[in-house]
C-alpha cells in the first residue's frame, strides 16, 4: 500500500500541485496513526522530493487516542509530523461505549498528556455533542476538560446518523433514542459560549482556535484552495474538477502496478463551482466575498446571490454585511446549511443555461 501511494503521489504530481508550495500535508481519513513513524516519514520525504514544502507547512497526523501508546509519541518525535488530531469524542466512560469506540475515557486523557510532555503544542481535539446521553452537565464537563489541558483547536459535531447502521436500526427498533435537533443546537450555543468567552475563535462553524491556530489543510479546503488526495477513496480538487479514488484496496494497488484508471473525475461547471463556494465560505467566520463572487463566477451569479440573501440580511438576524462579505450571525450558523442550500443555482436556472 505505501509504495503504491508513492506512486501515486508521481503520478498525480503534475495534474493537481505542480510548480506550487505545500503548505499541509495530512494524515486522515481513517486510522493513520496504526502507520509506523518510519512509515508515515517515508510518505512525507516523498511529498518533498516532489514538491516544495513551505517552511511553516502543517503536517498534522490524525490519532485513535489508544494508538499513541509512549513508544508511538516518542517514534512520532523524530518525523516531520508537526500536528495533531485527537479523537477524543468524550472523556465519559458510557458514552464512549455507547458510540462504539475503541478508546476508552481513561486512554482519551492520557493520550493528550502523552503528546503534549512530549513537546507537541499544536494539537486540535474532536468532541461531540447531540446524543441522547449527553446531559448539559456531562457536555460542559467535557469541554472544560480540554480548556483545562489548554488544547489550541478545538473540532466539535453534532451527532449524526447514517442509514445502514447499527445506530440507524437500534433507533428504528425503539432500542435507543433518536437524536434531537433541539438538544444539538443548545449544546452548540453552550459551546460557542463557552469557548469564546476563553478566548477561541469561532471561525467555522465547527472549529475553534486560540491564538491564530487556524487549521491550515481545513481552511484551504473553505476557501476553496486546491488539494490532492493519496490513497484509497482519496478526494482531489484543482479548482476546476474533482476527483475520487476507487475505495478497494486490492483494485487501487492493482491499478497503480498494471497503469489502470484508479480515479472517477468529474469537471465542475460554473454553478457547481459557486455553489461550493457558497457552502463552504458561509461557514467560515470570512463569509461570501462578493468581489470573490463577481471576479470568479461573474455579474449574473452576483446578481443571484444579492437578490436571494436580502431576505436573510433584512433582520440581521441570521447574516450581516461586514466590509463586502456576508457573515453569519450566531443564530445563523444554527441553519448554515438551509441558508446555503436556499442561495444555490440550480442545473434549471437561467444563469446555469448560459
């Protein structure tokens, strides 16, 4: 598998990155941290040889809190990873069994200690909220815990379910509760509240960072900078298609020693592009940037997106016009998503024909 992800990274080199400065490098999309450290360098020195790696790039490693045993952190010293991302979802006992994971509280404590004695700083943590069992009492427990071990960043997402899970059917058969939309959106204010008033920036709707730790690799992919992706299932984007790897291992392998497709591509038309723009900058504490929209998309797209947010930026309530770019307000990262979906172009509407 890592030498046909070097490979890939050859291959893939002058389509998606070429002549241009890598500023994150990231591990994720599973359990990248099972990865020995000579392994997860080997990666890394390969990007390096391809490319020019910025001096401040990012290069963080997502991490199961059970993988980083103090043999694991003290092998991580000695490679360029220079980040970390903790899935610590709850520091409670019953919780953590209730989601099926594979930690437990007391491994999601030590694993942040671990990391952080042995001299890294920039690490981010994910916490959940939104499930049945998690009282306010548990919830703000949990998010004084990491303000406690004075993590930078700080990742949170309210409970979801996927179909065809034991989650999805449990619920179906009455033998958990399902979710409630009330129970999220109060535990996402109690968050917003309590991380900014610690002095965290909410500069996306789930992300916080103190003292400029923004993301980097997270913050590319909201402003819609371009990415390319190692790997099975892997996602790429250059700005003007995106593309996916084929999610089996033994067909992604295969493809890359035999010279065979490994990727789907899909060109991006102008109203795609916009839409995604929408989406994902609403979310950002930057907002929509109308000179943005009329540079990149044009004066018919600008049009469309200030006849259909007056209704939104009427009240203030849920948007406001901050310096010609349209921000959320608290309330309105509440309805982030409908209120994107609502300024949408659509594959029928006249602009989209042109």
């Amino acid at each position: 598998m890592l030498d046909a992800m070097a490979k890939e990274l050859e291959i893939r080199a002058p389509y998606y990155l070429q002549d241009r400065n890598i500023e994150s490098i990231y591990f994720g999309g599973g359990t990248p941290s099972i990865l020995e450290a000579d392994d997860i360098q080997r990666l890394i020195d390969k990007v390096g040889k391809l490319y020019t790696i910025s001096n401040g790039v990012e290069i963080t490693l997502e991490a199961n809190p059970d993988d980083l045993t103090v043999e694991k952190v003290k092998a991580l010293r000695s490679t360029a990873v220079n980040r970390f991302s903790i899935g610590i979802q709850s520091f409670y006992e019953e919780d953590l069994r209730w989601m099926n994971r594979a930690h437990n509280a007391q491994e999601a404590d030590a694993a942040v200690k671990r990391v952080q004695d042995a001299g890294f700083e920039n690490i981010t943590c994910d916490l959940i909220y939104g499930y049945p069992l998690l009282t306010d009492e548990k919830w703000k427990s949990n998010i004084d815990k990491l303000l406690a071990m004075e993590i930078p960043h700080i990742s949170s997402y309210n409970m979801t379910v996927e179909s065809k899970t034991a989650l999805a059917h449990f619920i179906r058969e009455g033998l958990s509760k399902p979710m409630s939309d009330a129970q999220g959106e109060e535990q996402m204010l109690m968050l917003i509240e309590s991380l900014t008033a610690k002095g965290y920036e909410h500069y996306e709707i789930s992300n916080f960072a103190k003292d400029g730790h923004y993301a980097k690799h997270n913050t590319n992919y909201w402003r819609g900078k371009h990415y390319m992706g190692i790997g099975p299932s892997a996602h790429s984007f250059n700005g003007v298609s995106r593309s996916w790897n084929v999610a089996n291992n033994a067909k992604y392998i295969a493809g890359l020693v035999d010279k065979l497709a490994i990727a789907e591509e899909e060109v991006l038309q102008t109203n795609d592009r916009f839409n995604e723009y929408v989406m994902t900058s609403l979310r950002t504490m930057w907002g929509i940037d109308m000179d943005k929209v009329q540079g990149d998309y044009g004066y018919d797209y600008a049009q469309h997106l200030q006849k259909e947010i007056q209704t939104y930026v009427a009240t203030q309530e849920v948007i406001r016009l901050d310096n010609g770019c349209y921000v959320l307000t608290a309330k309105g990262k509440l309805m982030a998503d409908h209120i994107a979906s609502e300024l949408f172009v659509l594959e029928d509407d006249p602009i989209a024909q042109k």
